[in-house]
C-alpha cells in the first residue's frame, strides 16, 4: 500500500466511495474467502472485498452458487474480516436467505453483520426483492445490488451468457437501478450486460456503479480473485484479464517439492533442529 497516502490508507466507507465517484476516481473491488487472501487483497490497496458466494464454486467446488449455505458464508466473511484492516468488506446473501420474507431477510443479514463484523451486504435482484432490501437498510444495514447476470438465477436463465440485449430487459435494468437507488443502495454490481447500458445506468445514477463484464463507462470493477490470478485454465470469459499465473507457479512450486522430498534434498541440515 506504499502508494497510498495518510488520508487513502484511512478504512473505507460507504461514503467515501461516493465522494470517489463525484471525484471521477475508479473504484477496485475484487472477492476473497479466507484470512490469508483478504490480507494480501487489502494489503495491496484494493477498495472493496466482496466475500461472494462464489466461494461455493472456487472454495466448494460446486457448479454453481446456490448450494452454499448462510454458515458457511459467515464462516468465510469472518475469516476475511480478520484479515482487513483498510478495504470495504462486503458480504455475499446467499441463495435463499432473503426471497422468502422481508422478515426473514432482515433476520438473516443481522445474523451475519453481528457475527461476522462485516461492513455491507450484496443481494441479486430488482423490484422482486425491494421489500427485503427496505428492511436491511432500515436495519441500519448498507445494501450493495446485483443486477445483470445474477448468477443465483441461473436455472431461470439456463445460460451465463450476455443479459439485457433486449430492449424490454434493459429497461428493467435500468429502470431495477433506479428502485434500488432510491431504496437507498450505496452501490451496484452489473454483471455481464452491454459496455454501453451499464455507461447509461453509472450516468444516470448517483450511486458507484461497480462492473464485471460491462466495460469500462462504469465507476469500478470487481474480478474473482482466484480468475484474475490465474489459479484455474478452465475459465476464459471475454471479459476476464488474467494478471498471473499461479496455475502454473503453484504447479511448478508442488512439482519441485514433490522431486526434493523424493530426492531426500528437503530437509537440508539448516532446514532441522
Ligand atoms: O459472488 C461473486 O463473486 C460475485 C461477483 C462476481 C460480483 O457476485
């Protein structure tokens, strides 16, 4: 964080991101799931931490995101909280804890503010879910949206392709944005809709509008970290940008273990007691 200054190096807030958006000042976001990536992660300078519940793909294994549970996403935002010290942490409502009642959603998102010490929650969704987005602001609780490819939908929308290429789904979305901003969301994810729509919904909202797959016009953007630090081959999105390889550094590293360990090479005499 050596680039940072004293006022930078300060605990992000809601607020702040704002004053960043009316300052033009791009906004970085990216996932972690446990202690010793959310360390390197805020370390490293990045604005928001999103403990997204796509942990149930890269930590779980699962096909998709709707199997994880609201233990296990409490689980994993406690770990990162105690790795944070600067970043905004964000924590993922997992599918299920929020569609059934405003009451029960509120019940859920205090359940996971009180344990996990998190500072905001991110639920997918428009008008359908305004009423229990209502309850967790008036909770006190700051709700981030998701709109776009809303990945707990994914057996309604059968594909993870390109959403709101249609003119009637785009002016859902934005019309979606409008609600939830008025609702008094701090902020938005897009996810995978035309560079071009989401430049309109940054424009036409007050609030930072963070993107994935929806160009460059938007206030910030947020990747799963284990994409952009290469840890899999098998996922290669249009819009993702891979800035290491740690499929192949780790590979290497565990190869070269396996052969000292083999070898007798490891331990040396300065590597025992
Ligand atoms: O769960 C997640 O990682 C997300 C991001 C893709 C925005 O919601």
């Amino acid at each position: 964080m050596g680039y940072l200054n004293s006022e930078e190096k300060k605990k992000v807030t809601t607020q702040r991101l704002r004053e960043m958006k009316q300052r033009g000042e791009k906004i970085s976001m990216l996932t972690s799931y446990d202690y010793t990536m959310a360390k390197i992660v805020d370390g490293a300078g990045i604005d928001i931490i999103l403990v997204g519940d796509s942990a149930s793909n890269v930590m779980a294994g699962n096909v998709t995101t709707l199997p994880i549970t609201l233990d296990q996403m409490i689980y994993h935002a406690k770990s990162v909280v105690r790795g944070v010290n600067r970043a905004l942490v964000v924590v993922d409502m997992p599918f299920g804890t929020y569609q059934i009642s405003d009451t029960e959603a509120v019940a859920n998102a205090i359940r996971i503010m009180k344990v996990s010490h998190a500072d905001a929650l991110k639920l997918e969704g428009g008008v359908e879910i305004l009423p229990s987005v209502r309850r967790i602001l008036d909770a006190g609780i700051p709700v981030m949206g998701h709109l776009g490819l809303t990945p707990q939908s994914i057996n309604k929308f059968g594909t993870y392709a390109v959403r709101a290429k249609e003119e009637a789904e785009a002016e859902k979305l934005v019309a979606d944005a409008h609600a939830l901003e008025d609702a008094g969301c701090f902020s938005l994810v897009l996810e995978k809709i035309p560079a071009k729509l989401a430049e309109r919904v940054a424009k036409e909202v007050s609030i930072p509008v963070i993107g994935i797959g929806a160009g460059g016009g938007v206030d910030g953007q947020v990747l799963v970290v284990a994409d952009m630090l290469g840890m899999n081959t098998d996922f290669s999105p249009r819009f993702l940008r891979r800035y290491a390889n740690l499929f192949e550094v780790i590979t290497q590293a565990v190869g070269h273990y396996v052969e000292d360990v083999k070898s007798g090479d490891f331990p040396n005499e300065k590597e025992q007691y």
